[in-house]
C-alpha cells in the first residue's frame, strides 16, 4: 500500500510532526485545521475505513482509543473536551482511505454536524 498517504507517513517517506506514537498508532496535526487542536489518529497497519475492520482488529480500536486519551491529556483538553470524527465513505466525504480518526479541540463544535 505504498501509494497511500498515510502510509506514506507512517514510512517517514511524507513527513509529519508525530504527536503521538506507539507500536501500532500514529497521531499528528492534519494540515489543513478545522480547529485549534486538529490532530490525526491513525493505525500504522493499512485498514481502509471502518467498514474494512474484521474483529481481529479489535485490539487496534483500543490501542487507537487509548491514543486519544493520551492526547487529550497532553494537549490540555481532558476536561474541556473534544470531538471524534470518523468518515467513512463518500457520504461522509472521507478523502483519504486509510481510517483515521479526527481529534478535534478547543473550540465548540455545533450540532448536527455539517
Ligand atoms: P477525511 O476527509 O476524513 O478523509 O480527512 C482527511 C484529512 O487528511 C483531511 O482533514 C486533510 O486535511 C488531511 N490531510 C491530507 N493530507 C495530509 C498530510 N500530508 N498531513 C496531514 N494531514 C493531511
Ligand atoms: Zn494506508
């Protein structure tokens, strides 16, 4: 899957400046924020979307979660909050197809979602 993007970043070949890492999740700053905490969680294994998890993955949405947690603590937003944005496919407008989840923080976010 060399041609991925996020691959591609979790090569090093594309750099990113890595928030987070551990053995299996990588996090770093989306390039084009939508808000003042904008950050990426990805796996560093090549699952597409949601929809391309088997249950073998199911360790890896718990190392993804537990990233999250991480982060929201380093970035000081544990108690004033955040959102998790997930897209999955063309409804949602997901753009790249390695499943990522958007940390986003630091202002208030509206509901329903645009
Ligand atoms: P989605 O629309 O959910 O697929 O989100 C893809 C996200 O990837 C967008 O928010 C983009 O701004 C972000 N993005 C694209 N290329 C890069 C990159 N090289 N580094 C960081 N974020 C990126
Ligand atoms: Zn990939």
């Amino acid at each position: 899957m060399s041609a991925c993007l996020f691959c591609r970043i979790v090569k090093k070949e594309i750099p990113a400046n890595a928030l987070y890492e551990d053995e299996s999740v990588i996090a770093f700053n989306d390039v084009n924020p939508q808000a003042p905490v904008h950050v990426l969680v990805i796996p560093k294994e090549h699952v597409a979307r949601v929809m391309a998890l088997s249950s073998e993955d199911l360790s890896l949405v718990s190392s993804i979660h537990r990233a999250v947690q991480e982060l929201a603590k380093k970035l000081g937003v544990r108690e004033s909050g955040f959102r998790l944005v997930v897209n999955n496919g063309p409804d949602a407008g997901q753009a790249v197809d390695h499943l990522h989840y958007h940390l986003l923080a630091g202002r208030k976010f509206g509901w329903p979602p645009g």
